[in-house]
C-alpha cells in the first residue's frame, strides 16, 4: 500500500467518520426499538409503579400513576377502584363518589367498591344511598364484616337499635375481633335499658383492647 497525500488522508478520515456515525446511528435506532414497550407492559409498569406507591403511602404519587393508565383504558374498573380507594382515604368525596360510582356500572361484581362506594356516602350523612351500596356489598360478599358494621351504624343514626343489634352481632360473627362493634353493641343495648347485656358486652371489648396492648 502506498503512502498518502493530506488530500487522501483527510478523505480517509473523513470516510471513517461519517461511516461511523452511521454505526452509532444504526445502533442507537436498535436500541430505542428495544425500548418501545408495549402497551400491555406499560400498564403493568404504571399499575405496579402506583400499587408500590400507595402502600408506601405517597398517594400523590400512585394517583399519578393510575391515571396514566386510565388516559390509555377509562373504563379499566381495576385501576379505577383503587383510585377510587385512595379518594375515599384522602377524604376526597366528590372524585371518591364519581370514582367508585364508574367502578360499579363497569363492574356490579366488585363488594369492595360498593363498600367504599356507602362509606362515602355514610360520610356525607346519604344514609340512603350508603344502606343501599352497604347490602349491595353483603349481597356480594355474605361474610362482610366492615359491611355490616357501617349498616349497625346506619341504623343507630335512625334510632333503630334492634336493626343496629342485628347488624353488629353480624359483624363479631365474621369478625370476632372487631372491638369496636363490641362497643356499639353496649351502646344499643343500652339504649334498650338492657343494661346486663350492655355491660357484657363493654367487658368483652376491654378484654380484646387488652390482648392487643
């Protein structure tokens, strides 16, 4: 191979170069292909994202999270319920109610979001519409204890202590460890004049707050 003059060699070079940059080019075009993820995997990323999120307690985050996937999937009832369940536990009503509300015309299968749905409600004194959500609830879940103690609590807002009775003794079937229905029980039987039951029951609570302690 012969010598060079500077004319050849700046060719040479400048060859090299721009083949080069076609390699990086190439390799570079290949490697975004790779990271172009699909839909699906995308929303399993945003969902774990904000289920990580939300039991770490930044909800701010997880909400963020969620609704990247409802921009893709509105009517995706999954993520909608637990956004809807952060709402509810960031005292958010109005987005809780419209929430959980979407979740149930999607899905009537879910007993959680018609739980959350009545708590709602309970919250904002509609114990109409939170009886009703409540035994939609039960209906779909039988052994709901939480269920049945908001109905308890429903009833005794309506001064109705045989129905709250009814509704608490539910509740420490499902949920023998359930202090406060123990404690609401004292009340409405107290409110009875069944004094004996009443403090049968107050015992039985101080009893089970002791075991925790």
């Amino acid at each position: 191979m012969g010598f060079m003059d500077n004319s050849d060699l700046q060719f040479f070079v400048k060859a090299v170069s721009i083949n080069a940059k076609r390699l990086v080019n190439k390799s570079i075009d290949a490697y975004n292909s790779l990271l172009q993820i699909d839909p699906e995997s995308t929303k399993e990323i945003h969902e774990e994202l904000g289920d990580d999120l939300e039991k770490k307690g930044n909800y701010d985050g997880a909400i963020k999270a969620y609704k990247k996937i409802i921009l893709a999937e509105p009517d995706n009832a999954g993520v909608l319920f637990k956004l809807g369940r952060i709402y509810t536990r960031l005292g958010q009503s109005s987005d809780a109610l419209e929430t959980l509300r979407k979740v149930t015309l999607l899905d009537e299968n879910i007993p959680e979001a018609f739980y959350l749905l009545g708590s709602v409600h309970f919250s904002n004194d509609n114990n109409a519409d939170a009886l009703d959500a409540l035994n939609r609830a039960i209906a779909l879940n039988p052994a709901y204890a939480d269920a049945y103690y908001k109905v308890g609590l429903i009833a005794d807002a309506r001064n109705d202590p045989d129905a709250a009775i009814k509704a608490y003794l539910k509740t420490i079937d499902f949920k023998p460890d359930f202090i406060k229905a123990y404690q609401s029980l004292g009340f409405a039987y107290e409110a009875k004049g069944m004094r004996d039951e009443a403090v049968r029951y107050f015992k039985k609570s101080l009893e089970l707050e002791h075991k925790k302690s």
